[in-house]
C-alpha cells in the first residue's frame, strides 16, 4: 500500500513507533547529546547544597532563631532548665526548646523510635485519599518521655512531624521507692491508672530487681521514662498500639498531680518567668517563623 503522508509525518515529527527509536524530527537535535549533557552531568545531584540558597553546607544546622517568648528567654540563658518550665506549666510551641535542654537526638540524651506508621483513609467524592501516620516516642532514660503523633502523605514527612510533636509533649515523669528509700529512684511512686480510647492501664510499684512486667509497647514507654521495676495490668482493645501507648503516657502524666507526705514541705512562690524577665523581653524584636509546621504537614 502507498502512504502519501508518511513522509510527511517524519519531518514533522510524529512518531514512528518502537522503544528505543527516533521520534521522528528530534533527529536535529543530536548535537545537544542526552539528558547528561544538559549542564548537569558535570555538577551531579551531590554538589547542589554547596553555594545555594542560605549557603549552609551538608553537615551545617541553620541557627534557632525563637518565634515565641518562652523560645527568646531560653536562649538567652534566663531559664537554666526543663524542670523551670514544668513547675509553672508553661506550654512548648518550639521543639528546640527540647533540645536546646536536653540535646539533639543522635548527639545529646535525646533517644527517639518509631512504634508504628500506619495508613489511614478519609472517604472523598473521587475516591479514598491515604495518608500515613506515625506514633513516636522520645525520651531520655532519665525521666523526660514524650509520645507524638502525626499524619503526613508520605511516611517520611509523619515520621519527621511524629517527632517534632514528641518533642513538644515531653514530660517530667515522677519516680519513687517499693520498699525503703535506698539508692536511685527505680519505680513509679504509687499505683496509677491511665486511660486511651478503650484502653486502660494500672501501674503498680515494683521491688528492685523485677524488671517492667508489661507489654512490648508500654514497656518501652516506661524504659524511654527511666523506670526500671513496674507492674502493669491493661484491659480494653490493647492490640490498637495507637490508644495503648496514649493510656501509658496519660498515667505518666498524672504522677506529678499526687500530693504525697514528701511533697507537703511549704511552697516558696516566686514570680513566672514572664514576669521575671519582663524587662528582657520588652525589646521589640520581628521574629519571623520559619513554617516548620507547614514544612512537615
């Protein structure tokens, strides 16, 4: 058969079939080579941090510059610790108020692990819309635990916002003796009783020596807590890890609200850090956020 047109097609460009083939008029374009000789074959990906954008290189952290009040005084030095912070319930809107106490994980006390990514599903017009979520728990061995949860569309990005938000839920977790008061602190002062969802959790003092008596999820929270003897006992859907870990952190949360005899001594009222420092944050300064929150939705 005679194609007329066929010629003509191959010098307008249409495309001639097969992989791997010419597409019809890109023939003229050889001089240009493949996509490597497009100016980036001599750069590579790996050199793009360096000169560019705010001219940190790879192993550089650009400096914490404080969006909020309580973020300026700890930098500033006016608050010495976390504990500061906790006698006068004061809310942490800057995860590196964390590390700035505690350091940053990898390098300072700071441990984080990831319990679990799952997916989850919100019904829309054109179908399911997936997203992952991540539950995280930080803390440093020693008293200091936070448990942050966070969705994101890739699981990178909820890990990475999983942490952020542990970060800013760390607590002070109380310890306390069994039996005598000898040596460190190695069990929870009294029995507990914490609730998620339709978990409930009681944690009983334990002699020294024990151990934690619990299940793989609460008894990493405890280990992340710095508890080293408990008794635990669980009733409700425990096998959901989500609310199992939320009722194990909510009855650590509470173990500072008891009032026991050791804590009866007359309070000393001192003035809130606000209030203290009233004159060092009278300067006005503009401080502009970064968006770490947009960074990680």
């Amino acid at each position: 058969f005679f194609f007329p047109n066929k010629r003509r097609m191959g010098d307008r460009g249409g495309f001639r079939g097969g992989f791997g083939g010419d597409r019809g008029g890109r023939g003229d374009r050889g001089d240009r080579g493949g996509r490597g000789d497009r100016g980036r074959g001599d750069r590579g990906r790996g050199d793009r941090g360096r000169g560019r954008g705010r001219g940190r290189g790879a192993g550089d952290k650009e400096e914490w510059v404080p969006c909020t009040k309580l973020g300026r005084l700890v930098k500033a030095g006016k608050i010495k610790t976390l504990e500061h912070l906790f006698l006068f319930s004061m809310p942490i809107k800057e995860y590196e108020i964390v590390e700035y106490f505690l350091g940053v994980p990898g390098t300072g006390k700071l441990k984080d692990e990831v319990l679990q990514v799952k997916p989850v599903q919100k019904q829309t017009s054109a179908g399911q819309r997936t997203r992952f979520k991540a539950f995280v728990l930080v803390g440093d061995f020693d008293g200091h635990v936070g448990l942050g949860v966070k969705s994101g569309k890739e699981v990178a990005n909820a890990i990475r916002g999983g942490i952020l938000s542990a970060k800013m839920e760390v607590i002070p977790v109380r310890r306390g003796y069994w039996g005598r008061k000898i040596g460190l602190p190695h069990t929870v002062p009294n029995k507990i009783h914490g609730k998620g969802g339709s978990v409930h959790i009681r944690l009983v003092p334990a002699p020294r020596g024990t151990g934690i008596v619990a299940a793989p999820t609460s008894k990493k929270i405890l280990q992340y807590a710095g508890i080293n003897d408990c008794f635990t006992s669980s009733s409700g859907a425990s096998s959901t890890l989500g609310n199992f870990a939320k009722a194990t952190f909510a009855s650590l949360k509470v173990l500072y609200g008891y009032l026991s005899p050791d804590l009866w001594k007359d309070t000393k009222y001192t003035k809130q850090p606000f209030q203290e420092f009233t004159d060092d944050l009278s300067n006005k300064q503009a401080i502009k956020s970064r968006g770490a929150a947009d960074k990680y939705s």
